[in-house]
C-alpha cells in the first residue's frame, strides 16, 4: 500500500492554532466527536497550559485535554500529523505561514480572510463551488460566513447564465460571528434589544462571492448591493437575497434541486425557512419566491458551523477522502 492508503485506513492527526476562540472551540466539539479524527494539540498563547473546558466550559467532561503552549515549530514537526486549522485573526495567517514552516506532508485548512483570493496556492473551500478542486488540494481557504450563505443562495443562477442585473442583498448574522474579543457593539448591553447595519456595500465578504460567481458565470459584473445586519442573538444568518428572473418559481425551484442534488448539506424548502432549522448544523436550507420579475431567495445557515468551522471539517472529510458528511451529522434546537 502506498502512504495515501496508510493515512487513509488511520485516524487524522489534527493540530488547531488558535484553539480559544469561538471558532476554535468549535473545531474541538466536531473532532471530538469525529469518527476519524484525534486532536493532536490545540494550541492558544492566551490559554496555554490550561483546561480546554476552562475556556469552553461545555466540554467539562467531554475531554481533558489543555491547550498546547509549547513551540509551534514542534508541534508542527510531530510524527504523523496530518493537517493544520488556522483559528487565529484575519491576517494572522499570513503572519503564520511567513514565520513558521509546516512540512509539505501537513495539509493546511485557513479560516480567515487571508488567502480567499486563492494565492500562495490556496484553494478557496466552498464545496458546493469545487467539490473536486478541494479533493486534490494541499491548503484551503475556508470561505466566510456572509459569503457562504450568499454564494449558496445564488450560485445555482450563475451556473445557469441567469443573472441579467444588479443582486440585492440583506442579511443578518449573530453577534459570534464578531469573534470573541468584546467591543462596543458585541456585549450584552448594547447588543440586546438592538439591531443595526454595519459596513453597507463594502462588506469584505463581496470580493470573494464575486470571485465565486465569476467561476461559474464568465464575465459576471453586476454590482451586488449587500447591506449586513448585526442581529439580536447569537448564532446564524439569515441572507435574503433578490435579483432579476424571467421564469417560473417551479423554474427556479428546478434549477436549485439539479444544483444542489449531490450536495449532502444543502437542502431546498417549500415551506418559509427560519434560523433555529440550521443553528448547530452544517446545513443550508433555501427557499425561493418569484415576485413580479424578481427571484427571492432566502439562505440560512449557521454561522459558527456552516459558516466556519463545520464547513472546515467538511473540507478536511474532502481532502482525505473520507465520506463528506463524516462528524457532521449535528442536531438543530429546532424549538
């Protein structure tokens, strides 16, 4: 058997920098519980030496491991690791990668903004774009949690050819998609009882979903015109987004089941879709509405999971050849 068999038949080695923060700590529940996976390190300067469960205290019980603060250079030249998540501030990576050498054996997943233009050999990792692109990889860039639901609500147009005019775009997300640092508009006091935009038409999710649509609809320039929301909770989001459509809502619906029909993950509704159907999973559902010419379609998604962390792990069970749904069968609240 050649190596790629051996580390197929084995369980991954996984090392996460940046292990204390929200995405982080949700990498550790899904590997914890993935069936082909062992947490190698998990390493935080801040948190180094502690409890994981100090920090996510949930998982008081469900592990003992703490957070690794010895050198990253070490950890990253251990036998038998298999593959890196990159947990830390946009831009850190960059820094990361400059300062420290990851053996060419050890396949990178990045969860910041860094290299979602796909340069230094990334490969952008939304597998309902590049399922097979992902498959042969080294390093993925884990697209963003707004781009995500957005590029799923409309990649099955520009597929298509449809997208004749302008996309119009209002969506609203939880306040951990902020991160874990507290600032003026992520605590309690301010965020409760609240709701309000921010960064309208310059969000910097728009560079890579129309990076996306252009892979799919040569010469796509429209403008899309996004206007995010901070909401009045913690997790998922809900994007709405509307465009120019000359047919049928059965037309539609059509194009979207074909779209997405070997997609484990993302799944069409007749009925109108709300949050609590998708928070703590790794799905997306969509629902369509054809109004006097324009198509509605409405995406929600988690933003920690399908949003982060999940659709990281998604591109890992990709990369390794494992089936794609490994460790990601999550339960929603529901109620």
């Amino acid at each position: 058997m050649n190596s790629l068999t051996n580390k197929l038949l084995n369980t991954l080695n996984i090392g996460i920098i940046g292990a204390a923060g929200y995405t982080g700590g949700e990498l550790i529940r899904i590997l914890l519980n993935h069936p082909n996976a062992v947490i190698a390190f998990a390493h935080s300067k801040s948190q180094a030496g502690k409890p994981v469960y100090a920090t996510h205290t949930d998982l008081l019980g469900d592990t003992d491991l703490a957070f690794s603060g010895e050198e990253i250079q070490t950890l990253l030249e251990q036998e038998n690791l298999n593959a890196i998540f990159l947990c830390s501030g946009h831009g850190e990576s960059q820094k990361f990668l400059n300062e420290y050498n990851v053996p060419e054996s050890v396949k990178i997943i990045d969860l910041s903004t860094d290299f979602r233009d796909e340069s230094n050999g990334f490969v952008y990792g939304l597998p309902e774009l590049q399922r097979e692109k992902i498959k042969t990889a080294t390093k993925i860039a884990n697209p963003g949690c707004f781009a995500t639901s957005i590029e799923l609500a409309i990649l099955p147009l520009a597929q298509a050819g449809l997208i004749k005019d302008d996309i119009h775009v209002s969506a609203v997300t939880g306040s951990t998609g902020a991160g874990q640092a507290l600032s003026a508009t992520t605590h309690f006091s301010w965020r409760s009882n609240n709701i309000s935009i921010y960064k309208a038409f310059t969000h910097q999710h728009l560079t890579e979903i129309k990076m996306s649509l252009g892979k799919l609809q040569a010469g796509f320039d429209n403008a899309i015109n996004f206007i995010p929301y901070r909401g009045d909770y913690t997790r998922g989001i809900m994007a709405n987004v509307y465009t120019a459509f000359e047919g049928t809502l059965e037309e539609a619906k059509s194009i979207y089941k074909s779209f997405y029909a070997s997609h484990p993950f993302t799944h069409m509704s007749d009925a109108p879709i709300d949050l609590k159907q998708v928070v703590n999973t790794n799905k997306c559902f969509i629902n369509l509405e054809v109004h006097d010419g324009q198509l509605l379609i409405s995406s929600i998604i988690d933003n920690l999971t399908k949003g982060a962390s999940g659709q990281a792990v998604q591109n890992m069970n990709l990369l390794f050849g494992l089936p794609e749904d490994a460790g990601l069968r999550l339960k929603a609240p529901a109620f």
